[in-house]
C-alpha cells in the first residue's frame, strides 16, 4: 500500500516546499502559506472521497496502459486542467472575457477572479450538480442491479428502469425546480448550464457504453485503443464535476492561484493513490456496498452543489456527508463479511 502512497508524499513535500516559497516571495508568511496548502488538500480528499471509489469501479474495467495513463496524464489533466483551467473557461464563458484574459485576472488580480466565480458560482454548481445527478441516476435506475444496500428505495429506483427516459425526466424536473427558486436574473443562465451538464453526461456516457459493447466480449473486461480513451475522457469529466466543489471552497482559505492550484493538485494526487489501492486490494469485490455509498454520496453531494446555487452551504457539508455515507456502507460491508464468515 505504502508503494501506491509514494507519489503523493513526494507531491506533498513538493508542494509544501512551493507554498512556503510562495509565501516568502510575495512577502508573506511561508508557514502561513504551507498549512493553508495543507488544508486545501484535506479538502478536496474529504470531498473528492467517493470519487476515488467511482474511480476504481471504471478503472476496473479498464486495460493496464490506460490505467497507468489516468493516474499520469490524467493528474495533469485533474490538476491544471480541470481544477484550474476548467473553472476559467466557465468564468470566460459566462462573464463574456476572453480567456487568456481571464487567466490574467486570476494571477495579477485575485479579488477580481474571486468575484466573477461568485457571479457565476450558480452555473458553476448546476452544471456540475446536474452532471453529479445523472451519475447517480445512471446508477441505482438499472434493472440488471443485484446489490441493494438500501433496500427500500434502491429495489424501487432499479424497477424504474422500465420506464422510458425516466433518468432524463427527473433530471429535468430537478432542475426545474432548482430554476424556480433561483433569482429571476440567474434562471436563464443556471437553465442552460443545468442543461448542458445532464446533455454532456449522456454525450460520454453514450459513447462510452456503445465503444464498451464493441470492445468487450465475452469473458473480456479489459478496455482498450478507442474504448479505453472513452473511459478516461469518462472519468476525467466526472473529476471535473467533482472538482468544481473543490475549487469554490479553496478560495474559503486563500485567494492566492498559485497556493489553491498546489493544494488542490497535492489532494487530487491522494485521490489517484487512494483509487489505486482500491482496484489493487480488490476492495470493491470484497466490501459489497462500499460501491452503493459513493454513488449515495454522489447523490447527497449533487444536491448540496444546487442548494448551494440557491444559498450558502459550508464546504464541511460536503465533505462530512461523503465520508460519513460511505463509512457507514464500509461498516455494513465488513459486518456483512463477519456474518458470512460464521
């Protein structure tokens, strides 16, 4: 396990050192700047922790050369690209400035950076809450679903599968009601974010399940060539979603770019090590509804990013529901073992 591990405590060493030099450099305090990049990264652990499951269960499936490719190029790709360049994009998109532009603001200009992802924070949190959504959707409506944690509502929600659309229509109807109560100059916009964010899932999903059909046969699980770039393109859009949380909350720490991009680029690496146990130990298999309560905590934090769009909602929310959904389902799993052991 240590060996999985070993990366990320380099990356921590690494990114603590470039905090300190960063404090230093602008005249700050570089032990005031290291512990910040400390909790930015316990952060985005805390709320990226079901990510590291849903990680594993895709990975799984997935060839050995495009796993090692998720856990280097898609670092990169996790790290600038999504947590930092993403959220530029969106700031470009919808406050109408160039791109490059905004790159500017957010280095020369942090208040100003900060105040545009406030004015866009609700199509920021729609867009990933609706993505989020149909991820958990996707997962418990599937009538070929034979592990039920709970019970009561997983047997009812996989029985729904027999109805056309059904994941669509309550997406649309989520996000109705979301628009409803969002102020009345947000609406247009946080719609068509909400929108692009359950056209995109079904987008990538979509060709992930149809390149999946063509690859896998019978007796093979290993996702290859087309089908595996598929998968990692998959899994780096729900990283993405993931992140968005991630990126609004580092800015409850610091307003410095260059110490939330290290942070969050040092936790996003514990996320990769942490997957990597996970497929490697096999504890997917052998914790049978550890699976169930990442995409319960998937649900649980999709719903916080909207309700956020509409009021303030502390980052310890998020990330005291995903630990705690999925501790619970870990401690159902290991007295269910117990119990088959007898």
């Amino acid at each position: 396990m240590l060996k999985n591990f070993r990366g990320s405590i380099v990356c921590v060493i690494i990114g603590l050192c470039l905090a300190f030099w960063r404090g230093e450099s602008v005249g700050a305090s570089g032990v005031a700047f290291m512990l910040t990049t400390f909790a930015i990264s316990l952060l985005e652990v805390a709320i990226s922790f079901d990510n590291a499951v849903v990680n594993a269960h895709k990975l799984e499936k997935m060839s050995k050369v495009w796993r090692r490719r998720f856990l280097t190029w898609g670092i990169f790709i996790a790290v600038f690209g999504m947590r930092f360049l993403f959220p530029v994009l969106i700031v470009a998109i919808f406050a109408h400035i160039s791109f490059v532009e905004v790159i500017k603001i957010a280095f020369a200009n942090p208040d100003e950076y900060v105040r545009h992802l406030h004015e866009t924070h609700a199509a920021i949190v729609t867009f990933g809450g609706m993505f989020l959504l149909m991820l958990f959707l996707k997962f418990f409506i599937d009538k070929n679903k034979k592990d039920h944690w709970i019970s009561p509502i997983e047997k009812p929600l996989a029985h729904l599968a027999k109805v056309k659309f059904v994941n669509e229509v309550i997406a649309l109807v989520v996000l109705g009601v979301l628009i409803y109560f969002l102020p009345e100059h947000e609406r247009k916009v946080c719609a068509l974010s909400g929108f692009v964010g359950i056209v995109l899932f079904l987008a990538i999903d979509s060709l992930s399940h149809y390149l999946e059909s063509k690859h896998v046969g019978e007796g093979a699980v290993r996702l290859t060539g087309t089908a595996g770039f598929a998968m990692f393109m998959y899994l780096e859009l729900i990283d993405a979603s993931f992140s968005l949380d991630g990126v609004l909350g580092a800015f409850a720490f610091t307003k410095d770019i260059v110490v939330i991009i290290v942070g969050l680029g040092v936790g996003a690496m514990f996320v990769r090590s942490l997957t990597l146990v996970l497929v490697d130990k096999q504890t997917l298999s052998k914790m049978r509804y550890i699976t169930n309560g990442a995409y319960w905590a998937i649900g649980a934090l999709a719903l916080v990013m909207m309700r956020s769009a509409v009021e303030e909602v502390p980052e310890a929310v998020a990330a005291t529901l995903s630990i705690g959904i999925i501790v619970v389902s870990v401690v159902h799993s290991v007295i269910l073992n117990k119990k088959a052991l007898k």
